[in-house]
C-alpha cells in the first residue's frame, strides 16, 4: 500500500468476479495491468470474446479536465475522500466515453452495450446477493434498447438547477447505481453523450465528485428512454430488471419519497 493504493495484485483479485464472466467484454486498461487481465481471460478461455483496449490516463477524454478537478477541490470539496483522488474521478467520469468508443468500433457486432465496474469482488459479486455466474447472461439476454439503470433514491428536482448545485456537491447524495447500466446504440448514445456535458458544465461551475450524482439530471431528461431498476448497490443484479429483493427498502425508501416530492408521473 502506498498512500492507500492497492497493489496491482490486489486489483486483478478484486476483478476475478468480472474477469471470469463468459460474455463480450472490451476491456479498458493500462499497459501494468494489461498482462494480468489477459493471463486470467486466456486462463478461462475467454479471449475470443475479449478485446483489450490499452489506454493512458493522459489521453483519456476526461484528463482534459484535469487541472480544472484539482483546482475545484482546493476551493470546494466537503465529499473529500483519501479513496478519491482527482484520477480516480476522471477515470469514473471517463467510463460514458468509453461505453461511446466501444459503441462506435462495435467489435463483436452486437445491437445493446453496457457498462460493468471491474472491483467487484473475488468470487461473489458486491452487488448481488446469492450471485451465480447465469445471473449477468440472464440480464443481457432480457434487456431492451432502452438505458437500463438501478435508482437507488428520490433527489429534490431542484438540485437540476445551477443555483443549487452547491448545496447538492455538499454531501454525496445517492441518485443511481452508476457500476452497472445497459443501452441500445441510439438511446445510449443520447444519454452518454449528454452525460458527457454534464460532467463538464458540472467542472466548470466548480463541483463534481464520482459520476452518479450527474444523473439527477438525466432521470428528468430522459425519463422515457430509461428502463429503472430500484434497490441498493449490494441488489443492482437482483433488482435489475424487476423488483425481487428487498422490497420494503424499494416501498419505503424510494416509493414514498416520490409520493412525498408529488413525483408520481
């Protein structure tokens, strides 16, 4: 460990869960960890429907907002985390362009995309609970065009609108479960893409922090063009396409806060 930085080693063990998963994966990384992400899909025999995609910090979309990141959070930074550092947020940010890029090349010929964060975990997944290895082909087998997400909470709408945005970057506020969500090419496009905006409008009025928080504008824009999953982050799987677990959370916590804020289109 240095400064709380895992080790590579430590990386790759905490990415097994999404590694061994027998589906298309492209999978964005480094030139230090791209040796052990392809050992361990060559070891499952899955590099026929692996495409590693090797990429620098420096030249990723989002290090263009690099200095801007580092300037903000010397100002105004209340959510400051020794886990976070300006890098980590860039490359979390960074992950709607990389879903468009793989959109764009297309490698496998396939008509829906997603997203998955890779640190999920050794053997189980950190979030589903009884979490077998059919559960994520399951998923992709009944998902639509539409840009399927899990939300995890109500937000006042009013924290869409600029004069609110400090008070919203005051705490973390839970929005969506950002490590997962599905999308057909034309929706998805729209959505990532505008995504993409936000982050930067965000940066520029001097906040951000992580990439969930940017969807509370996204939920309002794109409403009908989302497909919602509700839950908590340790159920996206479960919850994903239908409500199966934890139901009480889903009535009490998300349920009657729409009813409360009169959200109830």
């Amino acid at each position: 460990h240095i400064n709380g930085k895992r080790s590579v080693e430590e990386l790759i063990k905490l990415s097994l869960s999404v590694l061994r998963l027998p589906v298309y994966l492209v999978i964005y990384c480094d030139k230090m960890t791209f040796p052990y992400l392809f050992d361990y899909r060559k070891a499952c025999n899955l590099t026929d429907v692996t495409i590693f995609k090797i990429i620098e910090l420096s030249d990723m979309w989002s290090y263009s907002l690099h200095e801007k990141v580092l300037d903000n959070r010397k100002k105004y930074f209340p959510t400051k985390d020794e886990r976070t550092n300006e890098l980590t947020h860039l490359i979390t940010i960074n992950k709607f362009e990389f879903v468009l890029q793989t959109m764009k090349i297309n490698p496998f010929h396939t008509s829906k995309f997603g997203w998955i964060d890779c640190l999920l975990g050794e053997n189980q997944m950190r979030i589903c609970k009884n979490y077998k290895e059919n559960i994520i082909p399951h998923i992709l087998d009944h998902i639509s065009d539409l840009f399927h997400i899990v939300v995890i909470n109500v937000n006042d709408k009013k924290y869409i609108l600029e004069e609110n945005k400090k008070e919203y970057y005051q705490e973390y506020r839970w929005v969506v479960a950002g490590g997962f969500f599905t999308c057909g090419s034309k929706i998805g496009t729209q959505v990532l893409n505008r995504l993409k905006e936000i982050a930067v409008s965000t940066t520029n009025l001097g906040y951000g922090h992580g990439e969930e928080m940017l969807y509370i504008e996204i939920l309002e824009e794109f409403d009908k063009q989302i497909a919602k999953g509700y839950g908590d982050y340790d159920l996206i799987l479960n919850n994903f396409l239908k409500p199966t677990e934890n139901l009480e959370n889903i009535y009490f916590d998300i349920i009657q806060n729409y009813l409360k804020f009169g959200y109830c289109k």
